[in-house]
C-alpha cells in the first residue's frame, strides 16, 4: 500500500513540472509564487529562484511579457502578443563549381574561367 502511495505521489509531481513547463512559469520555493520562467529572483518576496530544468532552447521569450512560448506558437500564451520569430537567413550561392574541371567560377558565369565549357 506504502509504495502504491508513493508511486502516486512521484505521478503527481511529475505532472506539476509538466504544468509549470506548460504555463512557462517557476514557482518560488519561499512563497509559492509562480514567476515568468527566466526570472532570478522571486516577484513577490524577493528570493532568489531555483535554477529551472526546463529546454529554454525549444522555446521563445516573449518580447512584451517575457514568457516562454515553445517555438513554432505565433502569439504568446501569456499576453497574447505576437512573438518575433527568427527570420531563416537565405544563404546564395556564391560561386559555381565547373562540373568539367573542378575550378571555382563566379556565380553569373555562363561558361568556365579556366577551361571554357558551359556551366
């Protein structure tokens, strides 16, 4: 009966974290106040918060709240503003490689620098 219990009671605090992953939130461990993830110290009392466990590096801080959102949300869960998503850098390219000789061409040639074929 004593390990059913405490199987139990590991499950519920297993999906406390989960909620507190899900809200982007960690909880003071002097007062209980839920903080946005990322703070330091405590908005209520002023205590120094634990260190959270979870990937901030699946998620995106919220420019206006500072909450986490995981990435791909398009507005924020805590505020409702939209989150500034990293735009992709298209990389061109910026030199061809001859498919003949090897050599390294600029990328407007039509025809080789070193041996003349066609690009």
């Amino acid at each position: 009966m004593m390990q059913e219990i405490q199987a139990s009671q590991e499950i519920i605090r297993d999906c406390k974290e989960q909620i507190k992953q899900i809200k982007g939130v960690v909880v003071c461990e002097n007062c209980n106040t839920e903080n946005p993830l990322g703070a330091t110290y405590c908005s209520k009392c002023g205590k120094e918060l634990p260190k959270s466990n979870i990937d901030t590096e699946n998620m995106v801080q919220c420019s206006s709240c500072s909450k986490y959102n995981p990435k791909g949300m398009r507005f924020c869960t805590g505020c409702g503003q939209p989150l500034v998503v990293e735009e992709k850098k298209i990389e061109y390219p910026t030199k061809k490689i001859c498919p003949s000789c090897g050599a390294e061409n600029n990328v407007e040639n039509a025809f080789c620098e070193e041996c003349g074929n066609k690009l």
